[in-house]
C-alpha cells in the first residue's frame, strides 16, 4: 500500500473503504457503485447503530443469531477470560477443557440419545460433516451404497458444496455445478401454497407432504437413501412450520427403511422456537441434530452436530476413524462463550419469556393482514415470514420484474431507512422475514409492526 494509499484511507469514511475494498456476502455489489455501504458499529441489548449515530431494531437478531441481545458483557469477559488461559488448541486427537464441559451440557439439552458433540465452525459445516457421517457410518456398517439424502424444495441448508447439494434452491446451485450427487428434494410445509386437492385440510396437507419423502424414497432406492434433512420450521422460502402430525409421520418413514433423520436446526435451534432444540417443540426424535448461529448469541463463530449412540457406535470401536475435521472447530474461545451465552439464557428464562409472548408476537404480526399486499403471516415462537402478494383473494404473487422492483427496489432499504434491521427474500415467493433476540417484547412487537405497516403501504402504491 502506498503512502499516498494510506492517506487516503485515513480521511476516507468507513463506507467508503468498504465500498473499495469489501466484498460482502450474497451481496449484488454494483448497488453500492456510487453509494454508501451500511456500516453497523455498535450494539446495545435489541438495538444496533451505525456511523452515524442512527438506532436500528435488530428485528433479524443480526442473521437468526443475537438470540440474547448485543452487548452483553459477561459472555465478552468469558471470551476474554479464555483467551488468556487457552487462546486455542485443536480438537485433533486432544480435547480442552470448554469444549469437554460444552459437549457434556448439550448432550443434556439435547432429546433422546444424542449425546455425542461433533464441532464446526459453521451450519454449513455442520451440515456437511452430517452427511459425511451419514456415508461413512453406512459404509462402516455394510451398506455402501446408501449416500442420498432428501431435502425440501427452496429449502437452504448452506453454502459449501455438500450443504449447497442439500440446499434445495436451484438459482444458488447453477453458478457452481456440477455439485455432489445425491440431493434429491420431496414438497415443503407451505399450507399457503398448498396443492388443490389438500389445500382446505392443514392434517391431509401435512400427511401428503410426509408421504411424499416415502415416495422419493422408494424411487430412488431404499438402499441408496442414507439421510432426510428438514428443518423444524423451514428459514427459507418466509417460515413454513410443521403440520399437525408431519414429523411423528417422517419419524415412521425414516424407521420404515433405515433412513436417518436429520434436523438441521442451524436457526431453530437455542430458543427461536422457545425451546433448546426445535424438534422438542414439535415433539420428534432425530438421529442428528446440526447446529450453529445461537449456540453463542454470535459473540464467536462456533457449530457442530449432536450424535445419537448409536451413529457414533461403529466408530467408538476397532479402527474405524471419522475422517473429517476443521482446525478451529470447538474453539476455546468460542467454547467459553458458548457456555457463558447458555447462562444467560438459564438466568434470564429466555425460552420461558419467547413462549409467553410468541402469541402477542403473532397477533401484533397479523394486525398488518389487513393491508392488501399482505397474504399470510406464518411461523412459531420468535420465527415469523409475512408474504406479499398481488392479489389477496387469488394469492396471486408478482411476477420476477415486480419482485425485483418491490424488494430490492424498494423495501429493502426503504426498511432499513425506517430503521428496522430484517430480510425481504424471493427465494420463493416474496417475504418479508422477522427473527429479533429472544428478550424482545410488546413494545419491539409494536415497533415492528408500526415500521412495517408505514413502509408496506407505500410499497403498495407502487404496485
């Protein structure tokens, strides 16, 4: 970097060094071609602030991640407190302290027999270490040829190309193809969207849906399926909860060919749904529980999977080896955190306030169904989609010209200018979606809503 470089940066704004020099993430960058890039740089319980001094209501929690809030000292002085002890060590052949005590707490969270940790850095690494279990636990056992999995259509399990694979979003897959073999994709829970002939019956809705991943089951082989991934309430897409009966009948399929069921709970997972794991709430048993984002409120990078016994049996005798690591998984640090953020949610009842006040979240939520542009409000717990369309009584949804105009024409930043933090997705059909940290109540309830309704109104008048 030149002198003359250095000065510059030094009188530069922090949006404008961004703007050069910052590629940020499933981000189009030529929309920032003359304009500034959003610097957030400071935090403080449900609220974060930019360069300017300007409040935002984290109505996201960041990305389905500040479950306790920003600026939560205690779990920052954990981190630090670690650091100076064990600022790092691998989980090579060696174990440390904080992962030892993590692993331990959350096999007891955890449902069932899942009581074997295998950290990540990430959910997508999760995701993929979970299906390179699956193959190698079925090789170890003498079935080889079982490397499948199912997922649901525009559901997004991440962005390695394993998870990317499972992700059932085929505009993020084109860009990187060919990927991995074997992701195959059976109907989502969108009773929105459902099919004529179930559309009046939420149970005859969600037993079609089940019966569909027996189907793609028995045309691809029995033999040849290995995992069946669903999320408790699917993220993307805006918020597809489960019907009536839906998991108790996937656990039946799955136990019917020998098929391992994971939940991929990387968002559902540490009170959005107002419990530890999502699959408590509604009440099923998977083999594998993958995880990220809330395990640490985001104060550090950390994911993993839950195990049951009997996957990690094969590899707990004789020779066999997981072939599979990540040199910062179990992070001391992040360990720590993790372990400090579970306190927080103990002290403070986090799970028990989200289910006091997740049906005051809905109501305050369905208050904006009178508005024209609105056609559902969906989700559970602190995990809601609201979809836009064009025509109420027909549900009739805009066509990709009016999409593009509507979210990233306008809502997306006329939303982040009224100051609420959220996400106005199309990967499927438009949404908006809300997610804040689980210390939220009526009055960040009202503060939502108020945003919204002001902002949903003028996007209406350019429909």
């Amino acid at each position: 970097m030149t002198s003359d470089h250095a000065s510059d940066l030094a009188s530069d704004t922090l949006e404008a060094r961004a703007r050069r020099h910052l590629w940020l993430h499933f981000t189009r960058m030529s929309s920032y071609q003359g304009n500034d890039v959003p610097v957030i740089v400071r935090g403080s319980g449900q609220y974060v602030y930019d360069t300017r001094g300007k409040r935002y209501l984290d109505g996201l929690s960041g990305l389905f991640v500040s479950q306790i809030g920003h600026g939560r000292a205690e779990v920052a002085e954990a981190g630090a407190r670690q650091a100076t002890e064990l600022a790092y060590f691998p989980l090579w052949s060696y174990a440390h302290p904080r992962a030892i005590e993590l692993a331990e707490r959350l096999a007891v969270l955890a449902p069932g027999d899942l009581n074997r940790v295998f950290f990540t850095t990430s959910g997508s690494e999760a995701v993929e270490s979970a299906w390179k279990m699956a193959k190698q636990y079925f090789r170890t056992v003498g079935q080889p040829g079982r490397y499948k999995v199912l997922s649901r259509e525009i559901a997004y399990h991440g962005t390695s190309l394993g998870a990317l694979a499972v992700t059932g979003l085929p505009g993020l897959k084109a860009p990187f193809e060919p990927l991995p073999p074997g992701g195959v994709r059976v109907p989502n829970t969108n009773f929105y969207r459902a099919p004529g002939f179930v559309a009046d019956d939420l149970s005859a809705f969600g037993r079609w849906a089940a019966d569909e991943i027996e189907r793609a089951i028995l045309r691809e082989g029995p033999d040849s399926v290995a995992a069946v991934y669903l999320e408790p309430v699917q993220n993307s897409g805006g918020c597809f909860p489960p019907p009536p009966g839906y998991f108790a009948r996937v656990r039946e399929i799955c136990d019917r060919y020998g098929v391992l069921l994971v939940s991929d709970e990387v968002i559902c997972a540490f009170g959005r749904l107002g419990y530890y794991f999502g699959s408590q709430r509604y009440g099923y048993q998977p083999d594998v529980i993958t995880f990220a984002k809330g395990i640490t409120s985001g104060y550090a990078p950390l994911g993993g999977m839950i195990v049951s016994d009997r996957l990690m049996e094969p590899f707990g005798t004789g020779p066999a080896t997981f072939l599979h690591g990540v040199t910062f998984a179990g992070h001391p640090v992040s360990s720590a955190v993790a372990l400090a953020n579970l306190d927080v949610f103990e002290k403070e009842d986090l799970l028990g306030n989200v289910r006091a006040n997740e049906g005051a979240f809905r109501r305050t939520l369905e208050k904006l169904t009178d508005l024209p542009i609105v056609g559902d409000v969906r989700g559970d717990g602190y995990f809601y989609g609201i979809e836009m369309v064009k025509e109420k009584a027909t549900r009739e949804t805009f066509s990709d010209e009016e999409s593009e105009r509507l979210l990233r024409g306008f809502l997306s930043h006329a939303l982040y200018d009224a100051g609420l933090i959220c996400r106005a997705d199309d990967r499927g059909d438009p949404v908006i979606q809300l997610a804040p940290p689980l210390t939220c109540t009526q009055e960040h309830f009202d503060e939502m809503e108020q945003i919204l309704r002001i902002v949903l109104t003028e996007a209406w008048k350019l429909i």
